[in-house]
C-alpha cells in the first residue's frame, strides 16, 4: 500500500492550468497530490504534496505510486515530447487508470506548428500503451496576455502577427473546470475535448474588451512576425520563439476559429468570455 493509494497526482501544479486544476479537485474534496519539482514550491492550499522531475524516470514512478489518475502537462519546451512520454511510460508500468493530458487545439503529426506535432505524438503513445485518458485540447488561452500586462499597463497596447483573424481563445479556468468533472466523474476515459471559449475573437476585441475593463484603451497592434520574433529573442529560447511564430501563423490563417461545446457540456457552465477575463484581471493590465 502506498500512502497515495486512489489519489488523483496533478504535474505542474505550479503551473497556470495545474494550480488552477489542484483549486478545483480540493474545492470537491477529492483525494489530490501535487507533483512539484522542489521541497520550496509552493502548491496551492489544501493538496498534499510529492517532488518529482520530468527528468527523473524514478522520482516519476515513485510519485506515480499507488495513483488512480494524473494530469499531465509540461512546459512547451523542445524538451516536451521526451518528457511527456517518459511520464506516460512510467504512469502505464505503475498501472495508472487514468490519465488526462494536456494537449492543444488541432493537434496533428504532420502540423507545420512545432507544438501541435508534439502533442500529436504524445496522444499518439499514450494510446499505443493501451492506458485510459482523455486528451484536453484547448485554444490559446487568455492568460497568455497577461505576458503584456507591463506593456499594457505601461503603453497602452500590446502586439502579435495575427491581423484579424478570429480565435476562439478560452480562459485558463475553463480547462481546469472540465479536467476536474473528467478525473472525478465517470464517462470521460477514451475522449478528446476540444476546449474554447464561447466565441471566436479578434485581437483587437481582445484590446476593447481590457480597455473597457481597466477604463483606460487599449491598442492592439498587428505586427510582422520578424518584429515579434525581435522582440523575444534572448527572452525565450529559439525554440519556443520558432514556435510561437508557427503558432501565430496558424491562427493568423483563421485556423484555430471554431468554437466547441465541450466547456458548457462537460461542467455545465458556459465557458467565459473575453469580457469576463479582462474584468477579472483587471488590475494586472493597469485598472
Ligand atoms: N499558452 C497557450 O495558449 C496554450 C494553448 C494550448 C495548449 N497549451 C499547452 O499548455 C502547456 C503548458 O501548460 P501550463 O500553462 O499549465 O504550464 P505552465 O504554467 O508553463 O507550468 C509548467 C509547470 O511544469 C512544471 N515543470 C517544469 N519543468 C518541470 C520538470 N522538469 N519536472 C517537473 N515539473 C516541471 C513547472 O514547475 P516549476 O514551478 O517548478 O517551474 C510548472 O508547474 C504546454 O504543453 C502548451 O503546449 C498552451
């Protein structure tokens, strides 16, 4: 017997998604570890506790131990694919029931986006193993903006290479709703949700909708992807930046606008629009 027997391990809950994911499964009294890399990182309140590193097989199978279900999810890193799938490969040979990956919107192996490849080949392992698991697909999420919040509150505007393409952009909170209904009630095992928010946005909607918030405007500017690239280069790795001009290519060709029902039917509740995210972190972008 393990002292986690049943419980439900969340990875990353440090992380925008798994401490808002570890919030939820507490606030339902179900039986929650945090997997955290350091004795010092601090889990939200309320989960006991396990320290584990992606890059550590057996510090992974010692946390995966007596565990019923996971939440799987990395940091988007070149690192990604290897340690997503060194962490499925541990969680099959503990016997884990159930796992629910975190993996993105439109997903496939033959993607010219870097991270929509890795993802597809995560869920591609995970069923090879033959392991239960839902595979949580959501849009690019709201909170990503909170990474202009200075620029925002400082200049009054932020920018991407995206022109007016609608996505349907979904609040952090929504995708850790739907994975707490998908590890805590029954009919959920061998899905894929695609998760959104409840209408497809422009980023200049995204700007009003902060402007209207903060009662200060706020302008959005659609700039070239060399002048994006510019401006994260040596802020994060090549990599990602390569990545993140990829992804903003695919949602610039209107590719990522169609908005699913999954949030609504899975929780029950509708999913949160842009109005209510910039009215809820208000005070980040300067009001
Ligand atoms: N951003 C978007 O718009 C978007 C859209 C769709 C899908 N996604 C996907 O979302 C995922 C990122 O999710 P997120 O935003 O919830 O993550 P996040 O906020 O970047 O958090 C990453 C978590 O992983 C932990 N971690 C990092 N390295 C680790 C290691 N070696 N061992 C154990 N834990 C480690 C971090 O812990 P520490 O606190 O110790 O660093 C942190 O808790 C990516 O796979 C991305 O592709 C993103």
């Amino acid at each position: 017997m393990s002292e986690r027997d049943g419980t439900i391990l969340v990875t990353g809950a440090t992380g925008s998604t798994g401490s808002a994911l570890v919030r939820e499964l507490v606030a339902r009294g179900a039986p929650v570890t945090a997997m955290v890399r350091g004795t010092s990182s601090t889990a939200p309140q309320g989960a006991a506790t396990v320290v584990a590193d992606f890059d550590d097989a057996a510090s992974l199978a010692a946390a995966l131990r007596g565990v019923r279900a996971a939440y799987l999810v990395t940091p988007s890193s070149e690192r990604a694919q290897e340690q997503q799938e060194r962490f499925v490969e541990v969680a099959a040979a503990q016997g884990v029931e159930h796992l629910v990956v975190l993996s993105q919107y439109a997903s496939v192996e033959d993607s010219p986006v870097r991270f929509l490849r890795y993802h597809a080949a995560v869920e591609r392992r995970v069923r090879e193993l033959g392991v239960g698991h839902t595979f949580l697909r959501p849009n690019l999420y709201f909170q990503g903006l909170l990474a202009f919040a200075d620029m925002i509150r400082e200049q009054g505007r932020f920018m991407a290479p995206i022109g007016d393409a609608r996505v349907s952009a979904v609040d952090v909170r929504d995708i850790a709703a739907v994975a707490a209904v998908v590890l805590t009630e029954p009919g959920h095992v061998g899905r894929s949700y695609e998760i959104t928010g409840p209408t497809a946005v422009t980023h200049e909607e995204i700007a009003t909708a902060i402007g209207a918030a903060t009662g200060r405007p706020v302008e959005f500017l659609d700039v070239p992807p060399e002048a994006f690239a510019a401006a994260l280069r040596g802020v994060l790795p090549d990599w990602q930046v390569d990545g993140l001009l990829e992804d903003y290519a695919h949602y610039a060709r209107g590719e990522a606008a169609r908005v699913f029902p999954s949030v609504a039917e899975v929780t029950g509740t509708p999913a949160r629009d842009v109005a209510t995210f910039a009215r809820d972190h208000a005070a980040a972008f300067g009001g």
